[in-house]
C-alpha cells in the first residue's frame, strides 16, 4: 500500500496537485513482456510482479482488459 502511496505522491508533486485530489486508477494490460514498455509512464508508474491471493486472472484478448475469476 505504501508503494502505491508513494506513486501517488510523485505524480501529484511532478504535476503540482494537491495529494488529497489524487485518486488510483488500475489498468491491466495483457501484455507480461517488459520490453513491450521501453518508456516510462507519462504519470503514474508500470508495475510488474504483482499476486492474487483468492482470485484467479482472465487476460483479455487483443484491446480488451483481462478479468478475475474464481480459484
């Protein structure tokens, strides 16, 4: 949580916006391969590496965002 805090904090900084604005948006993309991202996110950050505990993942297909599923 304090990761996801801490993006907040650096986006809000960089853009010279209050922090009690700042809310998180999630995009899921389908794409695992690191090399798909060669750039930095304009705002925010690309996060890899992350675990569903309960939940299993549905990637989407082509455009589309993925899904949770059951175990």
């Amino acid at each position: 949580m304090s990761y996801l805090t801490a993006i907040m904090q650096v986006t809000a900084r960089a853009a010279g916006l209050p922090l009690d604005d700042m809310c998180l948006v999630t995009e899921i993309t389908n794409s695992k391969e690191k090399t798909d991202y060669p750039e930095f996110a304009e705002s925010g950050a690309f996060i890899s590496g992350f675990f569903l505990e309960g939940a299993g993942w549905e990637p989407g297909r082509g455009g589309e965002q993925g899904y949770l599923t059951e175990m």
